[in-house]
C-alpha cells in the first residue's frame, strides 16, 4: 500500500512539474519586433491577458487596442491567428521570448517575415534623450518618392507630440495609415504600426519646427524603403481627385451579387426602394475598412428608422467565393456589422472591377470608397478613402460629420 501511495505522490509531483515548465504566454506587456531583409526592425508592443478563460494579446498602436484571441498553444509551440487580414503568427513559445515567424496569406503567395517578442519590455523605442528638441504637433506637407520609379506622392503628416511620445499618422488620397506610435529623439523621429495586415515604420530627421528631412518609409519585408521630406502647414490638405462618375452613363445603379449565404440580394429589392444606400466598397484586407464599418454601423443604427441603408460590397482576395466567405463572415462577426454585406464575384487586384461590377463608375480608386445613392436610385456623390481616428480627433470628425451632413441631405430631399 505504502508503494502505491508513493508512486501516486511522484505522479502527481511529476504533473507539476511538467506543468510548470510547460511553455505559455505570460501575461503582461510585450515588445515584438518584425525583421526585415534589409536589417530594419519593424516594432510593436502587445499586452497579454487571460479572457474568458483563454488567453488573449491586444496589439497596441497608441490608443488602439486590437484583440487577437484565436491562439492554439501546443507543446512549446504557437499559432495566433490575427482577427483580420489573413495573417498569423505561428512561433516557438519560452516564458519570457516568442521566435519564429508573420505569415501574411496574398492571393497567390505568403509573404513572411521572421518576428521576435520579449516579455515585460514596455518601450517601443528606446530614445537616448529623455527631452525632445523640438515639438512638431500639427500639420506637414510630406512629399514621399519611390526610389525605384522616383514617382512622388503627396501626402499630409498629422502629428501630436507630448514629451518624446508621438502619435499620429499620414493621410492620402485613398485614406490614411492608421495609428501610428513612436519618440522623438532628439532631432530625430521613429514612428511605427502594425495591425495584422500592414507592418510600417517611418524614420527621419527634424532640421527645424518647420522642416522634416532625410525621411525613410518601410513597410513590410519590402520593396526598398519610400524616401520623404516634410514641410510645417496648418493648411495641409490633398489635392481633390476628379469625379469618378461615367459622364456617358445613366447614374441609376442595378446588381446583383450573393450574401453570406450564397443567396442573391440584388440593389432592385423591395428593402432598398425609396431608401437613400450607400454602397460601401470594401475588403477585409483593408485596414482603413474597419475604422469606416466602424463608422457606418453608427450611422446605420442612427439614421435606419429615417430610411437609410447601407450595402457593403466586399472585394477580396480571389475570386473563390468559399474563401471570401469565410474571410467575410469572419469581419462581420467581429465588428458586428449590422447592415447588409454581399461578395462580388470580382478580386480586388482586377484592374476592371469597377467595369465588371459597378459600371456606372468610371473607376475604384480606393479601398473603402462610399457611394452615396438617393432614394431614385441614383449616384449623388462618391467619396473616396475614409480617414479614421488614427488621424486625430479633428481630423476624424470632419470624416464623420461630412458623412452625416451627405446623409441628412439626402434623407430630407
């Protein structure tokens, strides 16, 4: 009997044991870093903690905090599944390391870059000087060039800065980069983000309070690095891109594409007579799409009873109807989208995707784009791009109250 008892104590010893040197994720703060080809280091932090009996890790680009809680810990090894984008991280698991690898699924290949987090590193970037030399809070005229095709690019800087923490982000013609978060060392600045489906870092050096040179743009393992210059200009703004309209087609809008479900919905239903629609042209792929479905879930619950609706018409990565599907489905059920969204049977990449699907349109420049449809059924204006709360919190209303004033505008015509 005493034998039994022993080896009954040494099993259950040996469980904890094993137990306790079984790799997990410790909870807390972390700091991961992507590692380009070119020996750039794309870096983040991300916090874990236990939700709902399972472990979660929010990604922190300044006040965003993305939750990621499809994680599989196997052995001393780990896959996490990011909520959006296709992308995962799948690595080796120690109590205060994680190595191995971002996989980022395209349409027809994977691009991974090796990535690397360490436990309990709070910094994003480790500034040498505890005091910045200049605050460069506001707005700035950025011109990026591609150093390959020496293209140029206007875009607008939108900073804010206390002490050396910097937070802001760049808009575009096509919407804006999101959160992004970093220092000011010095006479130097860091910036950087990532949300699962972009990995971007913006380096470069403030000359004075109104000049920024020298500026290296990299996003994800490559192409080589975007170079930018900057100049201080509370008027900042991008230039109006034309009307992207057909002048020789009527402006009435008619399709039909499947639901969720496969089944037709087409815009001549019953549901969407006499209702002011906007379309929304989307893709899961698309960081700006979250902020604006964010958005026009808003608008949505606010101005439904008034008669408006909203289509969203996703664009995905193929044209494999299961495999958007399941990416769409995914979308929805996170950002608890309420209004109507079908699948185009068209990928995004086409270069005829506004012919094959919207021809009233002479192009689709940007992902998201809003159309907005009156309650003939015709095109009344089309917006191109959305800037979200990366931006700032003036930039961002200005979005949304552009939004809302189209809306009421045509809801009471």
């Amino acid at each position: 009997m005493k034998e039994i008892v022993l080896i009954v104590i040494a099993s259950v010893f040996c469980g904890i044991v094993n137990a306790q040197q079984m790799p997990s994720l410790t909870n807390g703060i972390w700091r991961g870093v992507l590692k380009r080809t070119d020996g750039k280091e794309i870096v983040f932090n991300f916090e874990v903690k236990d939700s709902l009996q399972k472990k979660t890790i929010f990604i922190i680009n300044a006040s965003e905090r993305l939750a990621a809680d499809d994680i599989v810990i196997k052995n001393d090894s780990a896959l996490i599944t990011l909520p959006f984008f296709d992308s995962e991280f799948r690595v080796a698991v120690q109590h205060d390391r994680l190595m191995g690898n971002w996989i980022k699924h395209l349409a027809d290949r994977d691009v991974v870059i090796p990535f690397e987090a360490v436990y309990n590193q709070t910094y994003r970037f480790n500034a040498a000087n505890e005091s910045a030399n200049i605050n460069i809070s506001g707005r700035w005229k950025s011109i990026f060039t591609d150093t390959i095709s020496k293209k140029m690019n206007e875009k607008v800087g939108v900073f804010e800065q206390k002490g050396n923490r910097l937070t802001g982000s760049f808009l575009t013609p096509y919407g804006d980069y999101r959160y992004l978060e970093g220092v000011v060392d010095g006479d130097s600045l860091k910036l950087s983000g990532f949300d699962g489906g972009y990995a971007l870092l913006f380096t470069a050096k403030i000359s004075s309070d109104k000049t920024i040179t020298g500026g290296r743009f990299y996003s994800g393992a490559g192409p080589a690095p975007q170079v930018w210059v900057a100049e201080k200009s509370p008027d900042a703004a991008l230039s109006e891109s034309g009307s992207l309209l057909k002048q020789d087609m009527s402006p009435k809008v008619s399709f039909t594409f499947k639901d969720m479900n496969g089944k037709p919905v087409s815009f001549s239903d019953k549901k969407f007579k006499n209702k002011v629609v906007i379309l929304q042209i989307t893709g899961t792929w698309c960081p700006n799409c979250i902020d604006e479905t964010r958005f026009l879930n808003e608008l949505y619950a606010k101005y439904k009873q008034q008669g408006l609706e909203i289509i969203s018409l996703a664009y995905e990565r193929t044209e494999d109807f299961t495999r958007s599907q399941a990416a769409v489905k995914n979308f929805m059920k996170r950002l608890n989208v309420q209004y109507e969204v079908l699948i185009t049977p068209v990928a995004a990449g086409d270069p005829q995707r506004a012919e094959k699907t919207l021809p009233q349109l002479e192009r689709i420049t940007a992902f998201p784009t809003s159309v907005f449809v009156n309650r003939k059924g015709e095109i009344e204006k089309i917006h191109a791009g959305f800037s979200g709360p990366g931006t700032g919190e003036e930039e961002y209303n200005k979005q949304r109250e552009e939004y809302i004033h189209i809306v009421e505008l045509l809801l009471n015509k």
